[in-house]
C-alpha cells in the first residue's frame, strides 16, 4: 500500500474541519462507476467540489475496511490519503 492510485467517481458526502491554526482536513466519499466505496483524507479544503460531483483523486491507500451496509450486507472501501483531487466533470 505504498504506491500511489488514482481513482474516480461521484461524490457521496464531504465534510471539511477547520483546526485552529487554519489548517483545514476534508473527509471525501466518493463510489467509482463499479460502485467501489473510497474515502479519501484531504489536508486542504475542496474548494467548489460538491455532492453528486464526479471527480479523481490521487493518493497513497492507508488502510482496507469493511462495514454493514443498510441492505443487511457489507460493504468493502478503502482509504486513502488525497494528494490531489479535481472536479473531472
């Protein structure tokens, strides 16, 4: 997991944080046209990307998970940490 993807698709949900010392942290959902789940992290704000935007990220996978889906299935994403992400749209 150290080399660096790219990946692209809709945006589900974004949340951004601001810190104190101006330091802002996205948290970017995106499903991939095989209806992958990818969360990326972003230590920037997205600026004009909204929900429903289709837009690439790039970056370096941190860690695989699995989580219980409201169908009564699971779900597998991958996060990753986002160098770049851009409205591809």
């Amino acid at each position: 997991m150290d080399q660096m993807i790219e990946v692209s698709g809709y945006v589900v949900d974004i949340i951004e944080e601001e810190f104190d010392e101006g330091i802002t942290l996205a948290e970017i959902h995106i499903v991939d046209d095989n209806d992958n789940s990818i969360i990326g992290f972003y230590a920037n704000t997205t600026g004009d990307i909204l929900q429903d935007d289709y837009v690439t990220m790039r970056g370096v996978p941190a860690t695989f998970y699995s989580i219980e889906n409201v169908g009564g299935g699971t779900t597998n994403s991958v996060r990753i940490g986002v160098s770049t992400i851009e409205n591809t749209e």
